[in-house]
C-alpha cells in the first residue's frame, strides 16, 4: 500500500493544512495515540505500529500534533529529545524507498536542495553544514567541495534531512495553558515514563578534562552525542575505573538510548581493550575543546596536580 506524503512525513506544511482543514478535534482516541506515540518514543521501539492506513490518517497527524503540544507543555528535554530522535528515525526510514519526487519536496520542506553539477550530487556548503551530523565523516575537510558546493551521494541527503527533522522537532514553542484535554494526557504521560528515563545523573564533576567535562554536560542535557565522542567518554570512563553500571547509566541520558546495544558496546570497549585515544586524535575528531598540552585527557589529573605544587611553591 502506498501511503500518503502526510502519513509518511506528519511535521510538513502539507499535513499541518490537512488537520487544519479538517474538523478534527482533540478527542480520548487522538490523545491516547499521542500518548503512545511518546511512550514507544521513549522506548526505542523501531517498529511501533504506526497506523498508516488512508482512513486513519486524519488521527494519526492529530496524534503527532497533540504529542508535539504534550512535549512542549511539559518542557522536559529528555522526552522531547528521545521523541525528536525517534520521528526523525522515523521520518527517514520511509525517505530511504521514497521516490524521488517525494524527497525533493520534502528537501525543500526542509531546506535541503541538492542539485547536479558535473553528473555528481552537490549541495551548498550553507545547508550542507546547516544538517550535517557530528560524524568525522561528515567533516568539511574530508569532502569533496568545490565553488561553495560539496559533493554528496543520496544516503547521506537522506541523513542530513533525517538531521533537519530532528532539528525542527526539538524546536517546540511554549505552550502555558493547553486545552484541558492536553494537560490531563500530559499528566498520564508522564505516569507511564518509565522511572530511568528521567534519572538524575550523579558522577563526579570537576576531576576531568575539558572535553570530557563538555561531553558529560551533553549527556547531561540530554543531547546527543556522536559515535567518536560516546566511544571516547566509554573509554576515559573506563579507564579512570568508572564502574561499567555507572558509565550504562550515564549514556542512558542520551535521547536515543538503547539498553542492549549500549551494553554491547561498552562490553565491546573492555573485550578489545580500547586505550585512550591521543588529544590529536581527539582534535581531529572535533572533541578537543582546549589547548591543555597534556598528550591525552587521562594525563589531566597529573597536569592539576603540577599546577597545584607550582601556585603553592610560589606562594
Ligand atoms: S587538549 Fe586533550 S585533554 Fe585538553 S581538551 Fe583537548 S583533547 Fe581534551
């Protein structure tokens, strides 16, 4: 079956005119889904059933819009981010098989307009760094760029307007005094947040390095972290003997938490025996955030302590 553009992408111009057509209104069976929808969010549920039969899209787009409301009533970061996570995942497993025609629209939706230049996919540097995710790989300096474009195949189109939906879904205006119907869901909701998801974190501050201190703050606001700088804090975690529990509980804060696969690879970490990269590498990783002059963050606490004997010496 093929399903409808608004189905598919419910954060677009084009599904927000259909429910504003419509006569849709905010209704227990809306509400629930709403509720659902955040919930398996929260859970990392890929595959959650998502009802895109033609008759019921009206409520699913009503769900996804009463979701939105829920999140930006309640301000809580952690939720919003796991959901803008979740749609954005969402949103570009349907963008993989659409046709083109559909991720051209749905790129300027977004602003993401690819063009053709020389028989090769190019996209202005502007939108290019505007979307592309904190991924090495995606770093300006390993591209091809040439007259302000830079060279892209469509995957990673398709990855830069996962990016954009996850961008534009974090945006959430505040919303003080919803409709009844909103507030009594929202307070539902967040009986059904599961207790660890909305965890404090609690590890020691202040004894790490810079880069590492600013990549436990992201943890911390619940931001997302890319594949180079999760494995760097596993491995100083680690290292500094963090226990292994700690460290799970620390990545659980990041909005596309996954219980198994975090187990897996911070497992993976100890069984390879993973040593601290060097602060270059970590530079060329755009994780280094200081000129510490240590060689690698595990020497920071030597450093501190250096500083310590020569500020009392000359005191
Ligand atoms: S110099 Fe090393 S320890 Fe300091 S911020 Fe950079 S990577 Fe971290």
């Amino acid at each position: 079956m093929e399903f409808s553009f608004s189905s598919k992408y419910p954060f677009t111009s084009e599904a927000k005119q259909k429910v504003e057509g419509s006569s849709l209104e905010l209704n227990d069976e809306i509400m629930e889904r709403a509720v659902q929808r955040v919930v398996a969010a929260l859970k990392g549920e890929k595959e959650h059933a998502y009802r895109l039969h033609p008759s019921d899209e009206l409520i699913e787009l009503g769900s996804y819009a009463a979701a939105r409301v829920m999140l930006a009533y309640l301000k809580n970061r952690f939720l919003t981010g796991r959901f803008a996570v979740a749609e954005a995942k969402r949103a570009s497993s349907f963008m993989r098989s659409d046709s083109e025609e559909n991720i051209r629209k749905l790129g300027d939706e977004l602003g993401i307009k690819p063009t053709e230049f020389e028989g090769r996919m190019v996209l202005p540097v502007s939108q290019y760094v505007s979307f592309s995710p904190r991924s090495v790989d995606y770093r300006l300096i390993f591209r091809n760029v040439a007259k302000g474009f830079v060279e892209v195949k469509r995957p990673e189109v398709i990855r830069l307007m996962e990016e954009a939906v996850r961008i534009r879904m974090e945006a959430l205006k505040p919303v003080q005094s919803p409709p009844k119907i909103i507030q009594e869901y929202s307070k539902k909701l967040m009986v059904l947040v599961p207790k660890e998801a909305v965890m404090k974190m609690s590890f020691k501050e202040g004894d790490n390095p810079p880069c590492i201190e600013k990549l436990l703050e992201q943890a911390r606001a619940h931001q997302n972290l890319n594949h180079q700088a999760r494995w760097a804090l596993a491995v100083y975690l680690l290292s500094k003997n963090v226990s292994m529990e700690k460290v799970h509980s620390i990545f659980s804060n990041l909005p596309d938490y996954d219980e198994k696969k975090t187990k897996y690879q911070l497992e993976h970490v100890v069984k390879r025996g993973y040593t601290m990269p060097a602060c270059a590498t970590l530079l060329s990783y755009g994780i280094c955030v200081a000129d510490c002059r240590i060689g690698s963050p595990l020497n920071w606490k030597g450093k501190v302590e250096n500083w310590k004997k020569r500020k009392s010496s000359s005191s």
